[in-house]
C-alpha cells in the first residue's frame, strides 16, 4: 500500500510539472474582446510609438480557425497532448456551412467504406459564410457531436439574431485527431485514432504557445469522453462487421449473441453488452434489428420477401475496362444488368433465382436458411415460389432472354456477313461454334431451342427456312418417311410422321412446317396417310391399322427389340394396358386380323423364340376355350345331381360336376381334371388367350345362379329360424 502510495504520489507530482511548464512555456490567446492581464501590462510599459499590433482572434471567423490547422493540442490539466488540428469547421443553424483542412489522412479511424467522410474544402475561408464554402450535405456521427458543442458555445443574442430573421452566426469547431491506447494481444498495447470535435472558444482554449505551434486546451468534464466513445464504436462497428448478416443491398443485420459466442468472440459479445441490449447497440452501431415475432416465418409470402432482398443484396456495380461502362452483376444468378436493379427483380434473370446453402449461409442468414427447411427445402420453395433453380455454369447470364437477345444480335451485326449468315436467319449451332460461340449455342438450349429463339427473336431458322415452299416441305416430309422406315397401310400409303418421331430424329424445322403450311396440303403432296385427318362419313380420326405383315415387323423390330420382349398375349395385355400402343397397331390384334384371314398365331406376330419341335407351352397343350367349356358342360348333364344351390349333402367331386369356382378348384385337386383342361382357366383363357367369358358360361350356368342360389339359401334359412 506504501508502495502504491508512492508511486502514485510520483505520478501527481509529474503531473504537477508538466502543468506548470506548460503554463510557464505558454501565453494567453488574445481572443478579441476578452481583456487579459498580459495584454494590459503590455499596453502600459510599451509606448505608442514602438509597440507592435497585437493580433486577436474572432470567434466567429474561420480565416483565424484555420491558422491553427496541424497545431498541437495540450491538455493544460495533465500538460499530455491530446492531438493534432486537422480542419477548422464553420458551424451555423446546427449544420456544416464551411470547413478548411488538410486531405484526409490514412491513419483516420474512419473505415473506407464509410459513406459518410465529407468533402473538404482547400483554402481559407472568412466567417461570412460565402458560396465558395457553403456547405450543404447532412453530417453525421462526429459532425452530429460538432452540432452539440456548436449549440453549448452560442450565447443568448443568438436566439434574438434569429428571431429577428437575419441568418444564424457562424460558431468555429476544431477536429482534433488523437489516439488513446488500446490492449491488444500478447499483452501489447496499440493506439486506435480518436477524433474530438472541440469549440474554439476562450473558455476553452485560454492559452497558446506560437513558439512551438501548440494550443492549450482546458476541456470541460467529459468532452474529450465523447470522442473516445465515438472511436470505440467505430473499433467495435469494424470488428462486428465480419459476423453480420446480409439484410438487402444497403443494410447489415446485428449479430446475436449467439452468433459471437459460437464464434468465439466473447470479448466482442461484452463490448455489445456494454452499449445496452441488441435492439439499443444496434441503432448506436448502425445495423438492423428485427426480431420476428413467433410463427412469422410460417408464412411464405413473407420468405420470399427476405430471399428476393437477399438475392438483392448480392448485386455488384462492375465497371467494363474497355468501353469504362458501368453494369451490375448479379452473383446468385449470374445476371447482367446495365441499369440499377431492383429488389423485385429477384436476380435479374426471366423468374427469381432461388439462392443455395452456401449463399444463404454465406450472407449469415441463419434465420432465413431454418425457414427455408420449415418449408420443405430449397427445392421445395423454389418449386412452391415458381423460381430458378440456382446454376453455376459460367454463362448463365445468358438465362435471362434480354441478354441472349443483345448478345446474338450484336453478334449478327458484327459476323452475320463474314460468316454468310442471310439476313433475317438465326445462325446454326455449327456457325456459332466455329465462330467460338459455344455460349449462344448454350444459351439458345436453355430458352428452348433454336426454332423457339428464331420465333421470339423475329428471325428464321436456318434450316426451316428452306421448308418455307409447301412442295419442299411435302418432299420433306416423305424422305423422312421412307428414311425412317414408318410403317405402310394396307393399301401401300406410309403414315404421317408423329411429332414425337420428328423430335427424337432432331427435325424441328419439320415441325414448324406443319405451323406454317395446311397439313392436309403437305400430306396429299407427299403421299402420305394422316391419322389425325378427320373422316368425312364420322367427323372422327380416320385411324386407319397397319397390314399385317407392316405390324408383324413393327412388334419384332420396333418393340420385342427393347427388354423385356412381348412374347404372349398376356405381355402384349400388359403393354397396352400400360399406354404404350400406338393407334396404328389393334388393340385386339388376333380378332383385327382374323377377319381379314391375316392371322398366324401370337408366335408369328411377337416373334416370340421357336422351341425345339414336338415340345409345346403348357397353355398350347390345352384345349381350346370352346372344347373346354363344351367337356364341362357335358361332364354337368352327366352328373347332375341334388339341388343345384348345394343345400344337400357336402359336395363329392367323383360323383357332381363343378358348379362354382370353388367346386372347380376341388374337383382339379381331387385328380379328376383331364390334362388339356387348365387348372386355372381364368388365367389360360383370361389374360393369356382373351376368350374368357365368366364362370357361368364356362360351367354352364344360368345367368345370375349364384345371386339365385344365395337368396334361397337365406329363404331357407330364415324359414328355419321362425319354425
């Protein structure tokens, strides 16, 4: 304790010195009106005709503010120097009207990208307050304190001055750049900048030094408290801004504490605490705070109003090397846009751009990223919002039709002669490529091809142009046909190529074709038969079926020949069932060509493998639908017996017939089936052979015995239960 005592009667003591060689090495500041004792002593002991003038200083002329520019300023309690001038402001009405100083220093606290740093005004300026330095932009921060020591300095005529309408006096502010020492890592002291914004006033700066270019200063309690404050949140704004979420374009949202805590960074969680709770330090920081109540993110309208400012805040103003033109950048869409974009823009390209994980998280958004997943994901709420998909390929700039449209059509002026392209015609794929183009190539794939591009653009396509002729078309038309082999009818005429035979094969130019000409035109010039022409007799579509030999080689060559092969007339059920049949080939294909005395077996026409001779499939070996149901309608008469509902004794397959499926499936069990009856028949004369008709016509039943059997079993027994 004696120790401390000691010391700290040795600091008091330095203190004590420097104050007093600080008073002994200075003078007071002749403010002009204040009278001084030094002053007057001098006027006594000088005499008129050898004393010098004596300068003063106004408190109102900015011409003697600036004389003090790169002073420096002591502090007359302590004698410590608190900084160096470094402008001189002119303060009226509570704003900036004029300002002299030097350029501003690399070593000012201020952040680079500060918006706020204002222009300084070279030379002198007088204290009228004339054009050459008025002033006209708001000041902020240190400014707003200038405008707090501006209001402490006036006197009370000033109210009268303005009452009477004449313009506010101008009030002198010094910017004094200083440091204060800060601990840093290591146990290492550094020293941040502080700028103190004080009033020249004689209350406040008494005395002077012109020897050594030093003002000494006597601040009022807790002056010099405000510029440190300023600094700290400034050193605090700087060192936050890396945890900050992206809002929109102009606005940062305040990190939790969370955020800094799983950072961290408790130092910087209790440098925030130190100003208040989250929503106060972010107002004195800046940033935004929005805390969403419970439930918000729930609604989804109000999701997509947090991604689309999101998706705005990652445009980036670029300026071209070349041309020096300014254009924006988006980098979620990838977009280009020469004029400012907007936030409903939504990235810039033709639909919104749904932004990825990484660009969410990137942007600090947490909260946007756990509604996102609340919702289903982003492939959910971009399906949900009817967005984009985020892409990262390199040109997909190109995604938005307006810069395909500028891009091709700079690209025709510029090359469409060189490369022979005629006017009014889209180049090719192969044009573009052998001019190092692949990205329009690209570009004309995203938006749909280069017909659609062709037709949006106003051009033509190159190809389909040729096909403008009707008879070109025709010819066209029926090269296809014979090319790829479509399928003839039974009077020799080929078919009209389907739509989606032209889009498999590439031939879009056909197709556009058929936009452009009467179809009924093009198939009579080409020879061809039209499925979709409407019959005259009907007013319905002639479908016209393919002969049998044209359907048998379909099924082989067009069908059997992807797995799994159709090789019964189960499978071939199957794959009707399935929408895979075309018009032309008969939905009962064994009946169509029966009639017409065509049909040779499902063997024949699937194609199905030969087996070696003498072994047959098990449903081959059967007896036919007809011979089957005429063995068990004979086998019935032979052995009918008993009432036909079955109320008598249990029923004895060796000495009944069938007379339900029931009955059937335990007489077969029984060992009484001969071999060509089938042990299913539904399955054999069903699904495989199609001539399935029901259990009544194959056993010989009336219509409707199993309704009549059941309702005289209940008439029996409810007679039995009322005796």
């Amino acid at each position: 304790a004696a120790a401390d005592a000691a010391r700290e009667a040795a600091a008091a003591a330095a203190v004590a010195a420097k104050r007093e060689a600080l008073l002994e090495a200075s003078e007071p500041l002749p403010w002009a009106g204040v009278a001084t004792a030094a002053a007057a002593a001098t006027e006594t002991e000088t005499d008129a005709e050898t004393a010098t003038e004596t300068r003063t200083f106004r408190g109102d002329s900015l011409e003697d503010a600036a004389s003090f520019l790169s002073w420096r300023v002591l502090d007359a309690n302590t004698g410590e120097e608190i900084g160096i001038v470094k402008h001189a402001l002119g303060m009226a009405g509570g704003e900036v009207i004029a300002q002299v100083g030097d350029e501003r220093d690399d070593d000012d606290e201020r952040d680079d990208d500060d918006d706020d740093w204002e222009v300084i005004y070279e030379g002198a300026a007088s204290g009228d307050g004339g054009d050459d330095d008025e002033w006209d932009g708001d000041e902020e921060d240190d400014d707003e304190d200038a405008g707090e020591a501006e209001e402490g300095s006036r006197d009370d005529d000033d109210d009268d001055a303005e009452a009477d309408g004449a313009p506010p006096p101008m009030s002198l502010v010094l910017r004094i750049a200083g440091a204060r020492a800060v601990a840093g890592a290591g146990g290492a002291i550094n020293a941040l900048p502080v700028t103190h914004l004080v009033p020249l006033v004689p209350s406040i700066f008494p005395r002077w030094d012109p020897s050594t270019s030093a003002l000494v200063m006597d601040p009022p309690e807790g002056l010099l408290d405000l510029g440190i404050r300023q600094s700290e949140i400034r050193a605090l704004r700087r060192d936050l801004l890396p945890y900050c979420a992206r809002v929109n374009a102009t606005e940062l949202g305040m990190p939790s504490r969370r955020t800094l805590m799983r950072s961290g960074r408790e130092d910087l969680a209790t440098r925030v605490a130190a100003l208040g709770d989250s929503a106060a330090a972010a107002v004195t920081l800046g940033f935004t705070f929005k805390r969403k109540p419970d439930g918000y993110w729930e609604n989804i309208d109000f999701l997509r109003d947090a991604l689309l400012q999101l998706t705005h805040a990652f445009w980036f103003e670029e300026m071209d090397e070349e041309s020096e033109e300014i254009f924006w950048y988006n980098d979620i869409s990838g977009a280009l846009s020469f004029e400012p974009p907007t936030e409903a823009s939504g990235g810039g390209l033709d639909a919104p751009v749904m932004p990825s994980v990484a660009d969410v998280l990137e942007a600090r958004r947490y909260d946007v990223h756990h509604a996102i997943l609340l919702h289903g994901g982003y492939k959910e709420v971009a399906g949900r919002l009817g967005w984009m998909q985020k892409r990262t390929s390199e040109n997909r700039h190109l995604l938005q039709f307006a810069t395909l449209r500028r891009e091709m059509l700079e690209f025709l002026e510029e090359a469409g002669e060189e490369l022979d392209v005629p006017p009014g015609r889209l180049p090719t794929a192969a044009t573009l490529t052998g001019a190092g183009r692949e990205d329009l190539v690209q570009g004309v794939k995203w938006h749909g091809g280069f017909v659609r591009v062709a037709r949006r653009l106003g051009l033509l396509n190159s190809r389909a142009a040729e096909l403008t002729d009707v008879a070109v078309a025709a010819a066209a038309f029926r090269d296809f046909a014979r090319a790829h082999d479509v399928p003839a009818l039974h009077d020799g005429a080929r078919i009209m190529p389907t739509n989606e035979q032209l889009i498999a094969h590439g031939r879009h130019d056909m197709r556009w074709a058929l936009r452009i000409h009467d179809r009924a035109s093009i198939v009579e010039l080409a020879g061809l038969h039209d499925p979709n022409a409407a019959n005259p007799n009907t007013g319905g579509a002639r479908k016209r079926r393919l002969k049998y030999d044209d359907a048998r080689r379909y099924m082989r060559e067009k069908v059997n020949d992807v797995a799994p092969p159709l090789t019964s007339a189960r499978r071939f059920r199957e794959w009707c069932e399935a929408g895979r049949r075309p018009w032309f080939i008969p939905a009962l294909p064994s009946e169509y060509y029966s009639k017409r005395g065509e049909w040779r077996g499902w063997d024949d026409f699937l194609g199905a493998p030969e087996r070696p001779r003498g072994l047959r499939r098990r449903s081959d070996r059967m007896k036919s639908y007809e011979d089957a149901r005429t063995h068990m309608r004979t086998l019935r008469d032979a052995q009918r017996g008993g009432d036909d509902d079955g109320a008598g004794a249990p029923y004895d397959p060796s000495t009944t017939a069938p007379r339900t499926s029931s009955e059937y499936k335990r007489w077969v069990r029984a060992g009484y089936k001969p071999e060509d009856i089938p042990y299913d028949p539904v399955l054999t004369y069903g699904k495989r052979r199609g001539d399935w008709r029901g259990w009544d016509d194959f056993l010989g039943r009336e219509p409707g015995w199993e309704k009549t059997r059941a309702e005289r079993r209940r008439g029996r027994a409810k007679a039995g239960s009322a005796a």
